[in-house]
C-alpha cells in the first residue's frame, strides 16, 4: 500500500496488547510501508505476533473519518472544525450552566497516549470540576489497580518482565498469554527450553494454548480462584513457609487474613469447590511453598469479575507471606490488556484517581494537583464508574458525553443498556478515526483524530516502561491529535492551561507534576515520579528511548519496586487484606444452566475496527463462534459447525457452535470481538450481565448465567464478492475481510425460490442483463445453489448455498481474486469450489504470520517426516515468528502420531 509519508524510518510502538512492542516501521520513497519488530526494544527484543506484524494491512484511508462531521434530521454532514468545536464546547458549556459540573462526562480509553490521556483528565478534574471521566481500563484493569492500591498504597507493578524468565515457578492465573500476550508467552516459553526445570503452572477454567507449556494446568470452577488462593495463603502458614523477618518488619494484617482465608475450607474443602482433583491441588501447593523465586503472573480471568480486587489481594498476600515480591524471578505480575492502560492510570484517566497517582479522596493531594495547575476548581470527589456513568446517561443525570477511542455499544456489559443510554443523550460526541462503528452511528458530532502511525506522543507497557509511538504518516484530510482537540475545545469553553502545541510540552507537565510535592513540602511520598524525565527538549523527547519509572534523575531507570521492603502507604508497610471467598454475582440455574465466558481470539482486537481491516488476520478465526462441551451441546440441541442462539437475561446472539475440546461441562466461551458493523447478531456484551466489584467498579465478564439453544436455518451459504453488498435475504451473516474481495457467511430461515434470480440479486447482477458473463448451476433436490459472476475474465462475486453443510473449502476460491484474468482451468473448476491441481487448497489457517494452513502442515508431517514443532517450522515456516500457533501445530502432530498407533 503507497501512503502519504514521512519520508523516513521510525522507532514506534504496537498499539495493541499491554506487552508494548518495539516498531521499526520503514517508509520507502514510493510510499510502501514494511513493518517489523525492533531489535533493540526490551520488552519484545525484535518479535512481533502476527496482529503487529499486520498492522501495515491495517492504515490505510479506506472508511477513515477525514473531517467533522455534524448529525441532524438527515443523518451526517461535513462541518468544519469550527463549527464543530463550538457546537461541542457551546454544549458542554450550557449544560454545566443548567446542571451543574456532573451532568458532562468523558469515556475514555487505554488505545489514548499518555499525552492525551494527561489533558482529558486535566480539562474534566480541573477545570470543568468533575470527575466524571472515566475510561474502558475500568473493564479490564482496574481490579488489579484497586488490589495494588489496597496491598501496596499505590497502584505498582513491582516487577518486570525479565522475572517471567527469572523464575523457577511461573504461575499464570486466567490468562491465555499465548494468544493474548504472544510475544511475552514466547520469552518464557524460550526460557522453558532454556531451563527444563522450570516450572509453569496454567490456572484456567478452559484448556488453552498457553497450557502447551504447562506443567500443571489447574481447571477451576469458574469464579473459585479466591478459594484457591485463600487456600493457599493458610497452607503457606500451616506449613511455616512463611518469611517471619519480612511479614513482621514490612507488613501488617496478616492475622486478619489468615482468618478470612480459613473460610475456604481445608485442602478437601477448597478442591471440592473449585472442582479440582485434590492431589493436583496439593502438589500445586506444595511447589508454591516450597520455590522461592516464584511469579504468579494474572490478567482478565481474574481482574474481569465481581470479586475481581478480592482475587487480585489472594494472590498478592500470598506473595507477601512469602516475602517474595520486588526481586527478581519474584512477585505478583498484572499483566496489562491495553497499550497505554498503564499510562492512563498514571494520569489519573480513572474517575477514582487523580494524576501523578494522587487520591481524589485526600484533600492535600487534591490541594497538590490543583496548586500544580493553577486550576479554578477541583473536583472532589469519585466520579461514576463506567457501568454507573452509563446508567447515569440512561436515566438523564449525565446529559453530555464525549466518547474518544473506544467502542462501548459493543465492549460494555449489558451493551443495550448502553445503547439506550447514547440515545436518550442530549449530547454525544465522538474522537474516532472512523465513522463506521456501533457507538459513532448514534453520536451527534463525530471528531477525525489521528490513528496509529499518525500520531505522536508515549505510552506504557506491563512494566512500567515508557516508550514512544512516533509518528510516520502524514495526518490524513483534516484529522488532529486527541490532545489538541481537547485543548481547543477547552479554549473555547474559556478555560487557561490549554495552549500546548506539542506533545513533549504536555509530557513536560506530566513528569514535573509526577515530582511535584512528590515527599517534599509536606506531600507524601509517591513511587510513580518521572521527574527526571522533566525538560526536555523536543530533540531529547523525540530520541527518548524505552525507560522504566521511576526516573528520579536523568538517565535514570527502576526494573523493580518493594524488594526493599518499602511501601506507599504512610507508615510503609504492605497491608494484607481479608479476602473472604464468595460466589459470582449471578449462578446458573434450570432456566440458564451454562456459565458464559467471554475472552479474546488470537489475531483479533477489541471490536475489529482495525484488526478487521487485515486479510490475513481474519483467516485464523473469522466467524463469532460459541465453544462447549459436546456432552452439553447434545443437551443443548445444537451440533458443531451449526447456528446457535446464546441467550441470558440480559440479552442473546447467535453464534456457530464448536467443540474447541478445552472447556469443562457447564461452561460455555463466546470472543468479544465482533459488533453490528461484521455481524448480524454477535454483540456478546449485549449477554454480559452488569455486574461488577464494588470496590474496583469492574464488570463480570467471565460469569454469565446463559441457555443455548438451535438456531434453525434452511440455508448456510457464503459469498466471496469485490463489492459490498446489502444481505437483507440472510437471517444470519458474519463479514471477512478478504484480499480484494469481501467474504460473507450467511445462513438463512426461509427457503428460496426461484433461484437464478434470488442469487442474481444478492451478488447486485440485474435479472436482465443477458451481457453479464453469469455462470450459475441448480441441484433443486439436493437444496444447492452455486452461481459466479465474472467482469472482463475478472471473477467479480461467486456464491455458493446448500441445504446441508457441505460447502467446499473457501482458501482456494478466494485466491482466484488474485487473477487479473481467470485461467481457463479455473474457470472450469469455480462452481466446483475446488482446484483441479492437488494440493491448492492449504485449508484453515494456522499460522497467520506466514499464511500456513492446516493441510500444509499435515502434509508436512505425513509426507516429509516432521516429527516435532520445529520440524514443522523448518519445513513451512508455521511457528517462526510469535510462536503462538505453535500449540496447534503440537496438536496437529500429536493427532498424527495416534493415527499412526
């Protein structure tokens, strides 16, 4: 793809998970970018997983939002910038008039840099006066804040990500780092290989590719991992492996928990409830207690839930029993969903906290932030959490809102509760860069900002390193930062302290402000401080390299915190906080007997409005599916490869049922990722109960009660077309994203009748055009349709419908959309959906990083001998770069060696 450029190379970061991978992204003359990791970053040492590897797939100008845009009765129209500012800044400015500070709101995100996320929280804290700003990290990190707060005083991640490697036990609590966290998964699974005796502990209710390098996998019941934990802290006491010296100097609490930890139960007790075999348990036990350099790493299995902080404090207290945290190969690890949650959270982007990780709740600090600013008012206290600010927007309390960066019609929980919301809203606004998504259809202003590659500014990763995204393209039409936009906006609403114009000037303000009163003048002394970050030039800003706060002083880094026995709260001792187990807030029962669980997939993200652009990221997984046990599915009514409807008291979606053969009976697996925009009706936020941990305000992602039932069709189809088109004879459609064509899988309630009409309608082909070059073939009996259209030789759209599942395999006809002009051969063979050569079609893809389907792979291991996963990569380079196909590939050999037996 050519692009307007920058003519240069540029060190930049991945704007995807929280691992915060190094970029090298190189712009040639003709405007071709290449993307490639970076050598020299240290969290990602020259790897990137397939989504970063892609992201050169992903920025083009196709469907981007290039200038404002205005809705009124006739749906949306350009406007200028001024014109749209002023409408948003006259609308805000009138509402607080009326109603006062609270009625406006700010939804933020962890895809904003730290430089936008610093004036988001400046403009709405200090100067409108509220802190009704909150961010979707409430979603999925903020049960590890509140658990670091309550523990350590502060919201601290003591280690780095050299302790993954470090350690000699690595236990991984409700995370499926293999496909959520791929390049971190494969620095420990190298230092697996490395040092056999290291051991990796998977605690997870479903089996996933992470367990590949498992040990032990622990499949609890879903919503149990406090009694786990709790457990585990009264065995560490039992057994005295507990350090004596460090609980009594450092910590405080501990009888307290160890009280609330004896209402799980004995060692029976605990196994018992979390449905795990005792002896598994034990030895799980056992190897904690007795390996001292140990890391229990945990992400949104534990963090998504309405007990989420409670997990979050079982784990840390049994790392604080243990004196093990804050040296390296040791300590509780949250690692981190988004780019820049961490960095959102240093600014204060959660409607609890306040910059500079100062307390809103503490009128010093309170004092501190706004004397920094010089700001005319504060707000003094919590603002809504995002559950709450939505249900706020529903019932008329919150009158305005400004959206940036985020999707919530498709990522909140009880999502039509969050539609009804935005479309009661007096005022909705939305930064975006595009317009096509679920949230933008009903907002009445839409902003253009800039997208990755465009704009400039830090982020932080999992381990508190900072680095730079650096721009690289040219800012498309009229898009603009997100800190610009803010900052315009509040000059118009009157307000000073807004006249950045660079990004290293707002970054200036963050680190002196981190420093500020930072135990000096009276304040209490806070770990978060990059002071020594502070003036610098936009030459030394622009050259800043990959650094670890805190940085006191130039040139300063800090891998790890606490291993001196220091803590943020005022007397600097740890708290052990009591974690009484207890139930999800939502069981099944006759009328919902499953239990939803909802996650990532391996090559998407979020909602897909960039992963969606990518072809090759769609071929892994490219429809919304429903994983269960086959035991239930039979109870259920519902086969494999078959519709299903989910459906809960919230809400239902309709899903094609597999059999992934990880997940336990009574539980059910949906992904996130798909929305109104690639899918008739797979909204899974719309199922998610609202939930959420009354202390951390996070919603219940993992614990849904659901029934699943048919969803009975007469027709399942697919179409591969050049074209968008209209599918208003589909009962159900997902849309793929193709190279040069767009693929559709369809099914359908009614039957169809006259066929060669129906079909010529759906690909957009007038019934009387006798000029179109129209292939077409009927089995009227057997229920089949196959019909292509071609345009000067040129395949333009084919489609392909039966009664049964029996569609031929897609792989090879959409490689036809390559042709400029269809062979001869391949002519002859289209309707057939397959190729006339042997081995054309390489089937499912497996690995996405070089487009290796399972066919080639099982050729590979039949026919050329590959015996192990590294065979195999030699053979077709399946699992050389992220590595995180290489569970499938281990699968795959496995499946042909039990055939051999």
């Amino acid at each position: 793809m050519k692009l307007s450029a920058i003519p240069t190379t540029v060190k930049t970061t991945c704007p995807y998970c929280g691992v915060g991978c190094g970029v090298d992204a190189r712009v040639g003359e003709d405007g071709a970018l290449s993307i490639a990791g970076d050598a020299f970053h240290p969290a990602s040492q020259g790897r990137l997983c397939v989504k970063g590897a892609a992201l050169g797939e992903t920025v083009g100008l196709q469907g981007r939002l290039l200038s404002p845009m205005l809705r009124g009765a006739d749906g949306l129209r350009e406007a200028s910038w001024d014109e749209a500012l002023e409408k948003v800044a006259g609308g805000f400015s009138r509402i607080i008039a009326e109603h006062g500070p609270d009625a406006v709101a700010l939804y933020v995100s962890g895809q904003l840099l730290t430089e936008d996320y610093y004036i988001a929280n400046k403009f709405m804290k200090g100067y409108v006066g509220s802190a009704n700003i909150d961010t979707n990290s409430r979603l999925c990190m903020s049960s590890a804040v509140a658990g670091h707060k309550r523990a350590f005083g502060e919201d601290i991640v003591p280690g780095c990500y050299e302790d993954l490697e470090l350690a000699d036990l690595l236990v991984l609590v409700g995370s499926n780092a293999a496909w959520c966290h791929p390049t971190l998964y494969h620095r420990i699974a190298r230092a697996k290989e490395a040092r056999p005796q290291m051991q990796v502990v998977v605690v997870d209710p479903r089996r996933t590719a992470t367990c590949d390098i498992a040990d032990l996998h622990l499949p609890i019941k879903p919503g149990t991992d406090v009694w786990l934990f709790d457990g585990l802290l009264a065995h560490l006491a039992a057994q005295q492996a507990v350090d004596a010296g460090f609980v009594r100097a450092h910590t405080e609490g501990l009888a307290d928990a160890l009280d609330a930890a004896g209402k799980a139960g004995t060692i029976l007790d605990v196994a018992r409830t979390c449905r795990i075999d005792p002896a598994l348990l034990q030895r799980f036990y056992a190897l904690f207690a007795r390996t001292e350099k140990t890391v229990t790493a945990f992400t949104m299995g534990v963090n998504q839930s309405s007990s989420g902080a409670d997990k979050v404090n079982a784990i840390i207290n049994c790392h604080l029993i243990t004196g093990r945290i804050g040296k390296p190969g040791m300590g509780p690890f949250s690692l981190t969903g988004q780019p820049n949650a961490m960095g959102g959270r240093e600014v204060g982007g959660l409607a609890n906290m306040l910059a500079a990780h100062m307390d809103i709740e503490d009128a010093d600090q309170r004092a501190a932030v706004q004397g920094f600013w010089a700001s005319p008012r504060m707000a003094d206290k919590p603002g809504l959490k995002a559950v709450d600010l939505f249900r706020a927007i529903e019932e008329g309390r919150i009158k305005a809102v400004w959206i940036m960066a985020t999707n919530p019609l498709v990522s909140m929980p009880d999502a039509a509760q969050a539609r009804r919301a935005l479309e009661r809203c007096e005022l909705v606004v939305a930064s975006d860069i595009v317009p096509g998504t679920d949230t933008n259809g009903v907002a009445h202003v839409l902003l253009p900002a800039l997208g990755w590659g465009e704009k400039d500014g830090t982020v932080t990763n999992s381990e508190r390193c900072i680095s730079r995204q650096r721009a690289f393209l040219s800012a498309p039409g009229s898009a603009r930062a997100d800190w610009d936009i803010v900052c315009d906006v509040a000059r118009r609403m009157g307000f000073t302290g807004f006249d950045f114009t660079a990004p290293h000037e707002i970054f200036d303000e963050h680190a002196r402000l981190s420093a500020w009163r930072n135990g000096t003048d009276g304040g209490r002394p806070r770990l978060f401080d990059i002071g020594g970050l502070a003036g610098m030039t936009r030459a030394d800003y622009d050259a800043l390299a990959p650094v670890q706060w805190p940085v006191r002083a130039p040139g300063g880094s800090t891998a790890r915190l606490l291993g001196d026995g220091r803590f943020a709260h005022p007397n600097g001792k740890a708290r052990f906080v009591p974690t009484a187990p207890r139930a999800p807030a939502y069981l099944p029962d006759g009328e919902f007997p499953l239990v939803l669980n909802t996650g990532r997939v391996r090559d998407q993200w979020h909602t897909m409005t960039r992963t969606g652009r990518s072809p090759r990221l769609a071929e892994h997984v490219p429809e919304p599916f429903v994983d269960l046990h086959p035991q239930d599915a039979l109870l259920c009514g519902v086969k494999a490869g078959e519709l299903a409807r989910v459906t809960s008291s919230w809400g239902a979606v309709v899903a094609r049922v597999q059999h992934g053969g990880g997940i336990a009976r009574g539980s059910a697996f949906m992904p996130i990722h798909w929305s109104a925009q690639t899918a008739s009706d797979a909204r899974v936020g719309t199922v998610v109960n609202p939930a959420v941990d009354p202390v951390s305000g996070e919603p219940e992602f993992k614990h849904t009660p659901v029934r699943i039932e048919p969803f009975g069709v007469a027709w399942y189809g697919f179409i591969l077309s050049r074209a968008e088109l209209p599918l208003q004879e589909a009962a159900h459609w997902t849309r793929i994203q193709g190279a040069g064509f767009v693929r559709y899988e369809l099914a359908g309630r009614l039957p169809f009748s006259q066929a060669a009409d129906w079909t010529r309608a759906l690909l957009g082909v007038r019934g009387d055009d006798e000029d179109a070059d129209w292939i077409e073939v009927e089995d009227k009996s057997g229920g089949v349709v196959r019909a292509a259209h071609l345009v000067d030789g040129r395949i333009q759209a084919c489609l392909f419908v039966s009664q049964r599942q029996d569609l031929p395999a897609r792989a090879w006809l959409a490689s036809l959309f390559a042709q400029e002009t269809l062979a001869q051969a391949d002519r002859l063979a289209l309707l057939s959906g397959r190729a006339k050569t042997a081995g054309a079609d390489p089937g499912p893809t497996v690995c996405s990083c070089f487009g290796v389907g399972k066919k080639t792979i099982e050729i590979a291991i039949r026919q050329h001998g590959c015996r192990d996963a590294a065979a195999v990569t030699a053979c077709t380079k399946a699992g050389g770069n992220c590595g995180s196909c290489v569970p499938e590939i281990r699968a795959l050999l496995a499946a042909a060696q039990a055939a051999e037996v």
